[in-house]
C-alpha cells in the first residue's frame, strides 16, 4: 500500500526556493517534464482536526497575554472546542468537499485581500532587490541595457510558462535526481491523475503552480467594497513609467514574437531622454484608499473615452516598469543613504508606480534592479523563482552588453510609431482629488521609517554547524530585540510560511513567539550559564522547527481558524446566528494584532528586501541570512522603533555567535 505522500512533505520554505533553481545551461532550455504537468494530482490542503488546532493555538498564544488572560482565553476556546466549533468545523469540511478542486482557504484568502479597503502602497506591496550583474554594464545607458536584458529575459520565462516548457516547481530531497533520465521519463510518461505520485516515489515533491497564471498580465482593479483580479492572455506590451509618464510599447510582435533586443533599448533609451513631467501623474491614483480610487476611477472613465483606453492600456499590460532615477551602490552608500534608498524602494514618491499592478519591474539609474508585487494574486514563492530564473538568464546571456556594436537609427516618426505616451485627462474637480490624494499619500510615506543592519562572520554556516536551525536563530533575535526595546515585552508575531506543497497552497502563519523563546530571553538577559543558554537554544531550535513543520504540512491554526471564523460570519448574515464568543472575544483580537511581521527571502540574488509594518504600532522585518552574513531590513511609523530595533542586533548577535561556538 502507498503511504499518503502528505505525511513526508519538507516543509522548510528556504529549501523549497533554493531547490528548485535550474542548473542547466539556460533556465529557459525546455523541460522534459511539462510545467503544469502535476498540477491535476497535487494533494489537497488537508483541515487540520479541531482539536489539534484548539490545543496548538492555546499553546501559542500562552507566551503572549498575562497569566490572568490566559486563563480566561483558554476556558474560551475550551467552550468553543465543545459548543460552537464541532459545528463550524464539520461545516467547513462539507464545504471543503463541495470545492475539491481547490483549497478551502482560497477563496476566503482572495476575498480577505480584496476585500481590504487601505491603500496597498502600505499593505500589500513588498519589494526585492537583486543584486547587480556580474557583467560590466559600461558608463553608456547601463539603465536602458539593464531594463532591456532583464525585459527580455522575463519575456523568455512567460514564453516558456505559456508553451508549458518551463521547468516545474519541485523540493528534492536528493538534489541528483533533478537530472536523472529515469526520474524524468517516468514522470513524463505517467498521465497527470498520478504523476505527483511517481514524483514522490524517488522522493521528489512537486509544488503547486497556480498562482503563475497572475503573474504576468494582470492588475488589480478597483471596485466599491471588493476588488477584481484581471487578466489579458492577449497582452503585448508593456507599460513605462518615467517622471510620472506612462508610456507603452510592444515588445511582443502579432505572433507573439519577442521583438528585437536593441531596438526595445532603443525605445527605452528615447523614453529616458524625456525629462517632462506631468502635472497630474497618474500613478497617484494608485495610492488611495480603494473606494477613492475606484469612485475616482468611474468618474475618470465618464470624463473621456481617451481616459478609458489609457486605463486599460495599463491593466492589459504584460508588467510595469518604472525608470527611476536612484542608484543602489549599496557598497560606497552610507547606512543611512541605503536606508533613504531602500524605503524609496518601498513605497517611491507616489507618482512613478503603478502600485496595482501584480508585477513591477523597477530599474535605477545605475542598472539596479527591484521587484515590486501586489500580494492579492500571490505570494513570494512565485515571486522568488521569477526573480532567480530571470536575472540568472540575464546575467548569463544578456540580450544586450556595453560592447555590441550600436543599432541602426531610426528617425523620429519610426520611434513615435513604436512608442505611445498615454495620458489621462482630469477635469479641475477631480484635478482637486488627486492633489489631495498625493498630500496625503506623502504624508503617510514620511512617517514611515526604514533601518537596517547587516553583519558578516556569522551565519547559517556557523549555525549549521551547531545542529540548530537558522532561521530559528534569526526569529529569536527578532524577539530578544523587541524585548529589550519594549522593556520586556512578548508581543504577537508572525513569519509566513508557504504551503505550496499542496494544490492551490498560499500560506501559513508560524508564530515565533513561544514559550521556548520566552525562556530564553529572560535567561539571555539574566546573563545566564552559557550551559544554560546552550540548552535554552537547543529547544527554541526544536519547537521553531516543529512550527514550522506544522504549517508547511497544512497543520497550522491560524488558517483554520480565519476559515471557520468566515463561515460564522456567513452564517450570521445568511441567517442571523450569532458569530461564537471566541471570535468577539477582546483577546482574540489582540493575539491577531500582529506587532512584529517578519518575511524573508530565500535567493542568492536577492540584495535586499522589504515591507511596511501590517500594524500602526508595529515592526515590519525583512530578513535574511547567508553562510557568513546576517541582514535586516525593517520598518515603523511614527517612531525611532525600527532604528531602536536594529541598534540591538551588534551586541545580539555577538553574544549567540559566543553561545553557539
């Protein structure tokens, strides 16, 4: 009998990343195995039982809330487990039945991002930024060859994503059996009912590939109470943004054809020579609160059909790329110049985005390279491959280099033909709207904060080593930070975890904030025996792991719980059944005020990273680690928090890398 392959899936999401970049010559060379080729086999996110879930949601919110409101909060959940949950639960099972095509967090996790109503510049648009090409760009344009190879080289990965050639996502537990014929022809040849099965057979873990179909061609549009994902599978062009201006090109020809390489830098070069600047951007738009923008969207439409057609010249768009005029020289750049940099990276200046769009592309004057992604579609998974894969091409085989020999010229009505600047009209009543949309936006981006650290010898390497884990290592440092800025606090956290093992998988919440780290902290500040902190490490090790473990398997809590309480929601407004005292509890709120969020990603191309706090009073931290280097990337409101914060980090981790030693 075949064992259930859930029950061996790996769960670590640094590992899932890492393993499934390509090694072959091209990333983009066709694979054996067709792209979707597992996807009609995956297993289903399983619902954990009601009772694991009551009892691991007990034990994490225990290091959080005071002995006092732990005992009344657990007697809650324990008179939810026996009264209103059973109930709940079995409904969701039905319903999870009744959608077997899909997961039964989906539409609950799509309806809860569109359904936000903030302005998303703040919310749900991370950046990453890769590191620079190993190729010389030269002193001529190294803007325009950069935006050119790394447009190319994304063209090439959607061409290989809609032939179905590009290399499926998949965690091997043996590296070499990426490469095995024997692993390759079975799997091609077994039909797509099992092919997962064949798959995990030589131990090899195929991931879910949904979420590809909104990277490219897509946006999110505006609309009174819930937002649409939108897609154009007939998409050409793609959109530029430079000093405000929108501007579009074909690069796709009428039978799909990536056009010619120097003449797109040319368009980007002619693009780059305008130094205009529009009195109304409109990527400000953008930056409202979604009900303002989807009125002032209705209202722009109604003004002109040229407005119209400029808006979905935008949406139909293959991706976005906005031409910026910064430099990231992180090297010869002082800490506070990357930090200048870096939040500008986050949120820009309101008019050079087009903070809707799932995919951005940001290239700075010197030909460094940031993505920017709206997160209703996706999560960072997708994300991540897409960034390894195109700047691993790029750097590779660059469509363009310093040294080619200069295009043909073209005269001006040649150029003006291949390149269109979109306008959009505003009549003087909405002209008023948008200038109070960008005062308050600017507003807003000046009271965010940006600090980093990054520190060299010590590492994963060093922790490895060890036998620990480390990103248990990096989520403890988190916490003895706020801890001490916080004269003591424990305060709810949350580190996202894929759950792309699974069909439609988006994520989980770990909560790193245990009872185990708890103990650590006090013990680390109470200057304890080395001994001592040695096996207080040991177990915080040990328990993130189980976490982790946990949510990447589909038994997490926090998904379960969000699932049943929308089903209550429902049920009260279908038929007027109150929602279960848990979910209207106080304490439950404040267990879901997530003051530190943290996220990190795991690439060698990834320089540098980034998100706003999901919390007024919160912490938002970037993180990443690498054989001898730390790093962090965090953001506050308001407040010295995120500097306090990383100020900590030296002394931190010089003590951990003496303890671990």
């Amino acid at each position: 009998m075949m064992h259930s392959p859930r029950r061996r899936l790996v769960p670590y999401t640094a590992a899932l990343c890492r393993r499934t970049l390509t090694s072959s010559s091209s990333v983009f060379d066709p694979s054996p195995i067709p792209t979707m080729h597992f996807q009609q086999s995956l297993p289903r996110l399983p619902v954990p039982t009601l009772e694991n879930t009551v009892s691991r949601f007990t034990e994490a919110v225990q290091p959080i809330l005071s002995s006092s409101e732990f005992e009344d909060f657990s007697g809650v959940l324990q008179d939810f487990a026996k009264s209103d949950g059973p109930q709940l639960h079995k409904q969701l099972l039905d319903f999870a039945k009744d959608n077997s095509h899909t997961s039964y967090i989906t539409d609950f996790w799509f309806d809860m991002y569109l359904r936000d109503r903030r302005r998303i510049p703040f919310t749900h648009t991370p950046f990453i930024s890769a590191t620079m090409p190993p190729y010389d760009l030269g002193t001529q344009n190294p803007q325009s060859k950069r935006a050119t190879n790394v447009i190319i080289s994304a063209l090439k990965f959607k061409q290989a994503l809609d032939n179905n050639t590009l290399k499926p996502d998949i965690f091997f537990l043996d590296p070499k059996t990426e490469k095995s014929a024997l692993f390759q022809n079975l799997c091609r040849m077994s039909p797509r009912a099992i092919s997962y099965f064949t798959a995990y057979m030589f131990k090899a873990y195929p991931l879910d590939m949904s979420q590809y179909a909104n990277l490219f061609s897509s946006t999110r549009l505006p609309k009174p109470e819930k937002d649409e994902l939108s897609v154009n599978p007939n998409a050409r062009n793609v959109i530029f943004l430079r000093n405000g201006h929108i501007y579009s090109v074909d690069v796709l020809d009428a039978a799909g054809n990536i056009i010619d390489a120097q003449e797109l830098m040319q368009n980007i070069e002619w693009i780059l020579c305008d130094t205009s600047a529009p009195a109304f951007p409109p990527g400000v738009l953008t930056t409202m609160d979604r009900d303002s923008w989807s009125d002032m969207r209705a209202k722009l439409v109604d003004h002109s059909d040229s407005n119209e057609k400029t808006l979905r010249l935008v949406d139909g768009s293959l991706f976005v790329v906005s031409l910026e005029n910064e430099t990231f020289d992180e090297e010869n750049m002082s800490k506070k110049e990357t930090e200048k940099l870096l939040k500008h990276l986050l949120v820009g200046d309101g008019k050079n985005r087009w903070f809707d769009k799932c995919l951005n592309l940001m290239v700075q004057r010197d030909g460094s390279l940031t993505v920017q992604f709206e997160h209703a579609w996706g999560d960072g998974v997708s994300v991540v491959r897409f960034l390894n894969d195109v700047v691993s091409d790029s750097n590779a085989q660059p469509a363009v280099t310093h040294d080619m020999a200069p295009a043909v010229a073209r005269n001006h009505s040649q150029m003006t033909a291949a390149i269109t600047r979109a306008k959009l009209g505003f009549p003087p009543d909405l002209q008023a709207r948008h200038s109070d949309a960008l005062i308050d936006f600017q507003k807003k981006a000046a009271s965010l904060e940006m600090s980093i650290h990054r520190s060299t010898g010590f590492g994963q390497k060093q922790i490895k080593a060890a036998k620990l884990s480390p990103d248990s290592i990096m989520q403890l440092a988190i916490q003895l930070a706020y801890f001490r800025i916080s004269d003591g606090a424990t305060v709810p956290s949350y580190e996202s975890c894929t759950t792309c093992a699974f069909k439609h998988g988006r994520t989980e919440t770990v909560r790193p904030a245990t009872s185990q780290t708890r103990a650590f902290t006090e013990a680390f500040y109470a200057n304890s025996e080395k001994s001592t902190l040695q096996e207080l490490l040991k177990k915080c090790s040990k328990k993130h792991g189980q976490l982790t473990k946990n949510a990447a398997t589909g038994q997490g809590c926090d998904r379960h719980l969000y699932a049943l309480k929308q089903l209550a929601s429902a049920n009260e407004a279908k038929n007027g059944k109150a929602i279960p005292k848990l979910f209207r509890h106080e304490l439950y709120e404040k267990v879901h005020n997530f003051t530190i969020s943290t996220s990190t990603v795991p690439s060698p191309y990834c320089a540098a990273g980034g998100f706003c706090p999901v919390v007024p009073d919160g912490l938002g931290v970037g993180y990443d680690i690498k054989d001898d280097m730390v790093g962090f990337a965090v953001t506050s409101y308001n407040s010295r928090k995120c500097q306090d914060f990383t100020d900590c980090m030296p002394e931190i981790f010089d003590r951990l890398q003496k303890i671990i030693s």
